[in-house]
C-alpha cells in the first residue's frame, strides 16, 4: 500500500528511454572516439572517471551520449556488484559501455535525482540483484524485467525534497571520503620517508642495503631475530561457526590492517587444539600470507587465546616497545615489496614462511623509533577518526533511504509547507 498521495507505478512509466550501451572495442587513448564508461567507473553512486577507456572509432553521441540526469544502472557484473548504478552530474562528451544501460526520466513523472537514489537504496540494491540471472561469473540483469519493477513514487515536489536530503548526507559522505583519501596519500609518503630516512633532518649520512638506502647508524636484521615464538600459520579448516567456540581470525577479518572484531568466527575446540602453536596472546601481529598477502594487524585483549586460519601467521615479539614500529614496517614500501616478490604458487599463491623469517627490518635507535612511530601513529588516528565518520554518514543515509523512500517519514515541501 502506497502512503497518501503516492501512487504505485512501473519503473518503465517514469522513464523517457531505457538505453543499452556501446558495443565494440575499446582504445587507451582518445585517438579515435570519446571516453567510454564501464562497469568500474560506477563507485559508491558516482562516476569514478580515472581510469577511461575511450572508443576505437566515431560514436553517435545522439544515441550513445551521457547529460545531466541520466542514471547509469550496471546490467553484467558479478553477483555481489550487479544492479549497481550511478548518478551523470556531467556527462559532456561521455559514451558508455554495452554493459551498462542508461536510464532518462520523463520530466513530468519522476526526478532524476529521486530516481537514482530510489534505485541505489539498499532495498531496491537487493531487489534489482534477485532478478540476476547468474552464469559461470557474470550475473546479469535484464532491463526488461528491471523496468517491470514496481515502486511507490510520491508528488514531484516530495521527490525533490527526498533527493535533496539524502544528496547531502551523500556529500558529506564524499567530502570525508576525501579527506581520508588525502591522509593515505600523506601516511604513505611519511613511512616511505620515515622508515628509509629517519625522522626529519636528522640524518645526512646513508649507506645502502637490501631495504635500500637508510640512515648509516641503522642497523637491518632479519624479522626472525625479533620474535619470541616461532612464526607459524594456524587452523587448516575452522569449520564451521560455533557459539561459544575458540576465535579464529580469516584474513577478511582485518581487510584494512585493522581486526573487525565483531566477524570474528568461532571454531569447535576440538578442531583448534591441535594447533597449539599458532595461539594468540594480546599484542601479538598477523600478517596475511596466502591471496591477498600483506595485510597486517595487531591482535587485540578480546582475542587472548583465540588462534587463526592457516592463510595469516602469527608474529610474537621479544619486546612489546617493538610493537607498533614493527607493524609499520612490514605495512611499509619495502616490505610489501618482499611479500610480493616472495609470492609463490599458482592456484592460490602465498609467501612460505621460512621466507617471512627473511624480511627485512630496519633498526633505529629507540629515541628514534618512538618518535617515528609517534608520527605515524597520529597519522592513524586521523584516519580512523576519519572512517569512523565515514560508517556513521553510510549508516545515516542507509537509515533515511529506508524512512524517506518508502514514506514512512514524510517531508515538507514548499507546497505543503505554504498549505500548512
């Protein structure tokens, strides 16, 4: 049932034309023909263009070409990825690709605005990704069936005022998306610096060696001099989720060098007893070493006697001061170098361990060390300051969408306030 005054209609009557994109091959630069967006270039309801492909030959940009307005829907693409789509802020001189198809509204019938964000709410996301029909490793969504999908659309005037609203939370959610953008970009050129140069004006004397160039008073040894417990993967098969089982910490677990505690699965007792040695204590560091390798986090007091999956291994060092600068270099250039060029396998490939026993790890003296890691600890907790806005704006919107697009809450518009 639709709230007062919406009614329910079919996404096909709101829309002037339901287009597909462009076939055909694709350049790398714009010799020949306009840029042409894929399936990549949709991020987060927007349109990421730093990575274009651009068209080999002449488009007709009458029926291929982007304006303002039109939303972009990703009709192929992986199951978890499919049905995404994007709002066109410019679209001068934008094509787009077969994979996508575009969507035009009739002026009279719905807000392009409205529209998009109708569309990108996290409960039409999951209803566009149910009409998927999956293959091998594309799903794909026929527009047909996406067009047959019935929504309940308010007055203009309230879909304006709804577009208005969450279009600024999406803002806000950009412009922390920005600034935290701009802190890696900082974080990454400090460690680069710090940890082959040392604090700043501090050195003028270097020598060389197997990390590269670092201050002539430093010394490089080897990961393994530094640890108490041998290094050691974990669990071969966790099993299933147990309630009220032993922790296992996946590498999904920290996808950003930073353990989310609350997707911590459980194991039964009985499969982790048998390895003993990969057991955690708090202070402990995991490194990823099969797949994505090179992830790192610290183990926190909540995971004490938890253990791990056999794709992250375990670091216990002989010195807690050791900590948070260990952490940093192996998160550094050069080591994540070392994994990389250590990678072995072909299914799944991954760095053995007798290997990370090898890596290199710079030794400054400890006024030094503290004050680097000092640094670059600030430089974390911005960014964590940072992403934690960033949840809380993502939480917010998906929060609105659901109260606002179904009417559950109603907005004032200026025709309703003047009636008021």
């Amino acid at each position: 049932m639709a709230p007062e005054g919406w009614r329910v209609t079919s996404i096909k009557s709101l829309l002037e034309s339901c287009s597909y994109g462009l076939n055909g091959r694709l350049a790398t630069t714009p010799d020949s023909g306009p840029p042409v967006l894929r399936m990549g270039n949709i991020q987060a309801g927007r349109l990421a263009l730093g990575d274009l492909k651009y068209a080999s030959a002449q488009v007709d940009m009458t029926r291929y070409g982007l304006r303002r307005g039109d939303v972009l829907l990703n009709r192929t693409n992986s199951a978890e990825q499919v049905g995404k789509v994007a709002f066109v802020d410019n679209g001068d001189g934008l094509s787009f690709a077969s994979y996508l198809v575009r969507l035009r509204v009739k002026d009279s019938s719905a807000a392009a605005e409205w529209l998009f964000q109708k569309l990108n709410s996290p409960e039409m996301q999951a209803r566009l990704r149910s009409l998927a029909t999956k293959g091998v490793s594309q799903s794909n969504i026929n527009p047909t069936k996406m067009q047959a999908l019935e929504v309940p659309v308010p007055p203009l005037a309230e879909q304006r005022k709804i577009a208005a609203i969450l279009g600024s939370v999406d803002a806000l959610i950009e412009r922390t998306q920005a600034v935290i953008d701009q802190v890696e970009v900082v974080k990454k050129g400090l460690m680069q610096e710090l940890l082959t140069r040392g604090p700043p004006g501090r050195h003028n004397r270097f020598k060389q060696t197997e990390i590269g160039e670092i201050p002539e008073s430093w010394d490089v040894v080897p990961l393994d001099e530094l640890v108490a417990k041998p290094i050691c993967y974990g669990v071969l098969k966790p099993g299933p989720d147990t309630p009220g089982g032993v922790p296992v910490v996946r590498v999904q677990d920290y996808p950003e060098d930073k353990l989310i505690l609350s997707q911590v699965q459980r194991s039964a007792p009985e499969i982790v007893e048998p390895y003993g040695r990969s057991t955690l204590a708090e202070g402990d560091i995991l490194i990823s070493i099969r797949g994505t390798a090179g992830r790192v986090c610290l183990v926190p007091g909540e995971l004490e006697g938890g253990n791990i999956s056999r794709d992250s291994a375990r670091i216990s060092l002989t010195r807690p001061e050791l900590l948070n600068f260990v952490a940093y270099v192996l998160r550094g250039p050069a080591s994540q170098e070392f994994v990389m060029g250590a990678m072995r396998g072909l299914a799944v490939r991954g760095i053995n361990i007798g290997d990370l026993r090898k890596l290199p790890v710079p030794q400054p003296p400890p006024a030094e060390r503290e004050e680097m890691t000092s640094i670059l600890l600030t430089v974390d907790e911005r960014l964590w300051s940072e992403k934690s806005s960033l949840s809380s704006l993502v939480r917010l919107k998906a929060g609105l969408s659901a109260v606002l697009l179904s009417g559950e809450v109603r907005v004032q518009t200026d025709e309703s306030e003047a009636a008021a």
